[in-house]
C-alpha cells in the first residue's frame, strides 16, 4: 500500500473521463471513453459526406477538405483530440505507467497500435500513485 496519499475520488464521473488527465481508467470504462469519441467522429463525417454535392469525386477529398468545409470541425478536432489524451494518459497511468508516453497518439501508424494495446493490458493490481484502483484518482489537500 503507499502510505502518505490523499483520500481517494473513487467516483469521479464524466467530466472527469474526458477532461482531466488525472487518475486511472478501467479498460472497459476506457473502451467506452474511446467509443463515444468515435462516434463524435462519425456524426461529424457523416454531417460532411451528407453535405457534398452528389457529383464530388471522394478520392480527390482530404482532411483539409473536411476541416475546412465548417468553423467549428476544427474546434471539434481539438475538443476531441483532448479527450482521447485524456483517457490514454489515464490509462498509461492504470497500468503503471507515466502519462508522458500518451504522446505516442501523435505519430502516424503506432498510435493505433498503442491504443488498442492499451485497451487490452491489465490494470496494475492495488494502488499505485495515480489513485488506489482503476476509475479513480487522489484529491488535492
């Protein structure tokens, strides 16, 4: 057990999956945290592909197309970027590992890797010094 921690959250909520970096996430609770990104995502490709013309040839689009084809896309790009660091990092930090490591999300073809191996690795057993067990984290004094 470590010793000379603050009380534990141990029902964090929403706001704290998605914005805080702070704690640690089960891997079903991170599975559902990456599924409601996803589907942000979808709805938002979806909006677009529904708002093209029919004739547009869809080999010829690019992401620069999608970002710029609404104000708000890129705004939902970073909102969304945000809660998928969140979650990685609080991830890493169940499995035992520093946060510093969910920047692995920004280079090409590993990131996916990353993050599917971590939905799959085992939480560390008991407490560790990012809260005492998985969807949760220590409070400030």
């Amino acid at each position: 057990m470590v010793s000379g921690l603050p009380p534990a959250q141990l029902s964090p909520g929403i706001r704290w999956l998605l914005l805080s970096p702070i704690g640690r996430v089960s891997r079903k609770v991170y599975w559902y945290g990456l599924a409601f990104n996803w589907v942000i995502i979808a709805i938002a490709a979806n909006m677009w592909m529904n708002s093209l013309p029919d004739d547009v040839d869809l080999a010829s689009l690019t992401f620069g197309d999608f970002m710029g084809s609404n104000p708000l896309f890129p705004v939902l790009f970073v909102v969304v970027t945000w809660f998928e660091m969140a979650l990685l990092i609080k991830r890493l930090q169940d499995v035992g590992l520093p946060g510093f490591f969910a920047l692995v999300a920004f280079v090409p073809v590993i990131n996916f890797f990353a993050v599917l191996t971590l939905g799959f690795l085992p939480s560390a057993q008991g407490p560790n010094r990012y809260g005492p067990q998985p969807d949760s984290y220590y409070r400030r004094r």
